[in-house]
C-alpha cells in the first residue's frame, strides 16, 4: 500500500518539476506563473511569447459515466 503512495508523490513532484521553466526557453517562471500554470493548464511565457498548455486527463482515476436511462 506505501509503494502506491510513494508513486503517488513522485508523479505529483515530477509533475510541479515541469511547472517551474518553459518548455520552449527554459525561461524561469515565477511563482505566480506557477501557480496560474497549476490552476489553469494554459500560460503564454513572458520571455518568448510561447504559449504553454499542459495536457493532464482528469479523468483518470474515476468511475466511467453510468450511461443514461431512458
């Protein structure tokens, strides 16, 4: 049951390791940068003007939508 959380972490630490420099210059981006780029998963980097969406699929980890009854 620890090995879940141990990779629960280390994929919750990779991912706030990917929020801290542009992809594109690797540009550092502030704090706030940081925490609109968690929230939002959309930032356009001051440094180069690229624009940064990060991918992540809630739904992962959820239970399938029960399909309607009619």
């Amino acid at each position: 049951m620890t090995d879940k959380s141990e990779d629960t972490n280390r994929t919750q630490a990779q991912a706030h390791s990917v929020h801290k420099t542009c992809p594109h210059c690797g540009h550092r981006l502030s704090p706030w940068q940081q925490v609109l780029l968690s929230v939002d998963r959309a930032l356009v980097c001051k440094n180069c003007w690229y624009r940064i969406i990060l991918d992540i699929d809630e739904d992962r980890g959820k239970a399938p939508p029960s399909p309607d009854k009619e």
